[in-house]
C-alpha cells in the first residue's frame, strides 16, 4: 500500500507540474499585397488578414512563445504539418482557416498540450 500510494503520488505530481506549464501557441497571417492588406492579433492565438488579391490561399505561421525549458521535441497537429521545430509554416486558404496546436515534450522528461491557435485569411472573392 506504501508503494502504490507514492507511485500514485510521483505520477499526480509529474501530470501537475506538465500541466502547470506556459507556453503559448500563436500565429501570424501575412496577406498579399503591399497597399491593401490589413492584419488583426498577429502574435496572438486569434489572427486574421484580408487583402484584395483575389487569390485563394496566402501563407501563416504558427509558433510557440514563453517557452521556459529546453525542448527535446515538437509534435504539432491540426494544419501544421511540420516534423519539429518551434515554428511551422503554413498555407491559409480562404474563408476556410487553419488551425493547430502542439504537444512540447521538454529535455527534463515532462511535456505539454499548448492551446489552439486559429488563422483565418480572405480576399476579394
């Protein structure tokens, strides 16, 4: 009983202490253009462009801010299809958006989920 209660312990407080951590993903839309495109919340988890380009797609990116240990990896999901890094280059088609998070497993064995971050894009369709 001794055993499993501070086996029980030691996982309660890794599963705490990962979560207790404060990254933050967030995103940058860069509209085409250089007279008629406007962005909104660059650099945070909401970000937004429109232009005038008639185009389907410009590009963004998500990336991770406040990172306060070394990372030993990068998973990321959703529309970020990169294979690491603390940053991740992507396509926003638009009116349709992109989305991602990311799982941050750190040098010192814990990890953690960030938030979802959203980028929305349109154009003069």
């Amino acid at each position: 009983m001794k055993t499993t209660m501070k086996a029980f312990t030691l996982l309660a407080g890794t599963f705490f202490a990962s979560s207790a951590l404060s990254a933050e993903l967030v995103c940058d839309v860069y509209p085409k253009g250089n007279t008629t495109n406007h962005t909104w919340g660059n650099g945070t988890s909401h970000c937004d462009g429109i232009d005038m380009s008639f185009g389907n797609s410009t590009s963004g990116r998500f990336y991770l801010k406040n990172v306060t240990k070394p990372i030993k990896e990068v998973q990321w999901s959703g529309s970020a299809r990169c294979s690491g890094g603390t940053s991740c280059n992507v396509t926003i088609r638009a009116y349709a958006g992109a989305s991602a998070s990311a799982l941050i497993l750190y040098k010192d064995g814990t990890w953690e989920r960030t938030n979802t971050a959203y980028a929305t894009y349109e154009t003069g369709y």
